[in-house]
C-alpha cells in the first residue's frame, strides 16, 4: 500500500464581509476574498476550495498559484464557475514538483471525494 501524506496549506483564505465602499478589486470584493496577495505568485502547488461547512468543494493544481487562484473567480470555464459563491476557505499548498502536484490532486479527490471534480475521480 502506498502512504501519501497530504501537505499541510501555507496560505488559507477566508471569506470576509467587506466594509464600506468597495475599493479592493472587484474580485475581491465581489466574492469575499481580499488578501490574494498572500499567495505565492511565481510556485506551484495545490488549491483546495472550501465551503462554511468545511466541505471540500474542488481540488486544482497550478504552476503559479495566485493567477490560478484568481482565474477561478474570474473566466467563464472554471469548474467551479456554477458555485464560486459557495467558497468559504481556499488552501493554498506550495507544492513544486509538477508530478507530485499530479498525484496528490488524484490522491485528494478521491480521498475526500471533492464534490465538483469531475476528473480523476475513482469513487464514484
């Protein structure tokens, strides 16, 4: 049996009521997530997306995390386009190599069956 420790999140963003005038961009402001910032621009890793209940929503890897990150609330092909208003938590994991962002993005889907991945998925 092969044992894949799933890595720990450097970065995790909440969703948070934003204040007063909108003056962050409009991502941001639209859909509750304002510190991208913290996110690495230039490493690869996982994304995992959360909902309040702390459900595992979609699991996704990038070569450069925080446009990755941002697309998802942006393009019109995003997997989760459909529910970006249920995202609550986003997990950010530096993860460079691009095989084992490969097999830990099959490894958690599956394990913790996330609920928009639609890829890779062997559970169903």
């Amino acid at each position: 049996m092969i044992k894949i420790e799933i890595p720990n999140p450097d970065v995790v963003l909440t969703k948070k009521n934003q204040l007063g005038e909108k003056v962050e961009a409009v991502i941001s402001s639209e859909y509750g997530f304002t510190d991208y910032h913290r996110i690495p621009r230039d490493k690869g890793g996982m994304i995992l997306f959360f909902n309040k209940e702390d459900e595992l929503l979609f699991v996704g890897k990038a070569r450069k995390l925080r446009p990755r990150v941002k697309k998802h609330f942006e393009d019109n092909v995003s997997p989760i386009k459909m529910h970006r208003d249920e995202v609550y938590r986003i997990a950010v994991s530096v993860v460079e190599d691009p095989m084992e962002r490969e097999i830990y993005e099959t490894y958690i889907i599956n394990t913790k069956q996330a609920k928009y991945n639609i890829d890779k998925v062997f559970y169903k």
